[in-house]
C-alpha cells in the first residue's frame, strides 16, 4: 500500500487520521515493527484499543504479545 519512507510527524498524521482503515494500516504496521515502548507513544492504548478487533488478524508473529 505505502512503500516509501515516512517521517515521525507524517506516521502521526496517518495514526490519527479520520480514515479508520488508514488508522487500522498504520496502528497495526506500527505494533509489528516498532519497539512496544515506542508503539505505545506513537499510537496511544485507547486506539488500539478501539480498533483492536479490526488490528488484531493483522499481526502476525506479534499477536500474542499484544493480546
């Protein structure tokens, strides 16, 4: 869907964004790569959260931990 490199602020605009299927792309893409840390200051738990049903088939290897 997206294969170019993304700035900090732009990965925050797209986490954000009014678009849920963007925010599910980007929320998910974020909690399979980045550090648990950093995936929670980037997105926030409420997000996640609130899309956690439509994120979750889309982890991977990572699903368990975020379970």
């Amino acid at each position: 869907m997206w294969d170019c490199e993304v700035t900090l602020p732009q990965l925050r605009g797209f986490v954000t964004a009014s678009d849920d299927d963007q925010r599910v792309y980007w929320i998910a893409k974020v909690m399979r790569q980045a550090k648990p840390d950093d995936a929670i200051s980037i997105v926030g738990v409420s997000p996640m959260r609130e899309l956690w049903t439509r994120i979750a088939p889309t982890l991977g290897r990572v699903h368990d931990f975020w379970d």
